[in-house]
C-alpha cells in the first residue's frame, strides 16, 4: 500500500481533536514513511514561570508527534500504541514564536519503535532533542 501523506495527515490532526494537542494547538505539518513533522505555537499559555517555552510542553509535543508517527506505521485496527519512555534535553529557551517537532524512526522492530524527535525554531535552531521508546500492543477489546 502506497503512503499516503494527505490521508495520514488528517487522521493525525483529526485524532487530535479534544485532547492535549487541541489544548496545545498541536498541528501535523508533514509526514513520509519514516517520519512526522508537527508545530506548536510558543506563547504565555505554554510558558513556565519565567516566560519561557516549559519543558514540559516541549515533551508533550515530542511525545505527541512521536506517538502518532509510531501509530501511521501499524495497522490500528489489530494494534494500538504506548509511550513507555522519554527522555528530553533543553538545549535553548524560547519566548515567542513557534517550535517544530521532528520524529525520525531509530529502530522499528514488531513490539517496540524508537524515535529521536528534534525540537526547532524557526530558523532551525534546536530547542530540544528527545528520544522516545513506543510499545505496539494488541488493540484491546471495549
């Protein structure tokens, strides 16, 4: 089956929907077969006290993309996807503006993906680089 980029797009900007993301204004820019861009607007909403991009809202963007890359590359019906780890290093603080996740596969074995998601601004300056280890699990019953 051919990628569709358009179609896996949409599925991941429409699961989106009343959750975190929405909250964090979490859009899905780009996608390819080993890959998963979105951006995140950088404002007082997702500041830490100082004014500052939080890490945490970093990680959920790094967490976020990285998932839904994990979920494009299984078939949903039969799996669903777990974040079981992450780890994220804040290399350079942002105000204003906005920030761009990239999740790249590391590793894609049958039970457990490994991302690197690198977190941009918008002159491609790293803001903060995470890993992220998903668990393919069998798709439960409701």
């Amino acid at each position: 089956m051919a990628f569709d980029k358009e179609k896996m797009l949409a599925l991941c900007n429409t699961i989106s929907k009343n959750t975190l993301m929405e909250t964090l204004e979490i859009k899905y820019i780009d996608a390819g077969e080993d890959f998963l861009v979105a951006q995140m607007p950088v404002n007082p909403r997702i500041h830490q006290p100082m004014g500052l991009l939080h890490g945490g809202a970093s990680v959920a963007l790094a967490e976020s993309v990285g998932s839904a890359a994990s979920m494009l590359l299984v078939n949903n019906e039969l799996s669903e996807i777990r974040g079981i780890e992450i780890a994220a290093n804040h290399l350079r603080a942002k105000r204003t503006g906005m920030v761009t996740g990239t999740a790249r596969i590391v590793h894609q074995g049958k039970s457990i993906h490994l991302w690197e998601i690198k977190i941009t601004d918008e002159n491609g300056k790293l803001i903060s680089i995470c890993k992220l280890t998903n668990m393919v699990l069998p798709k439960r019953k409701l």
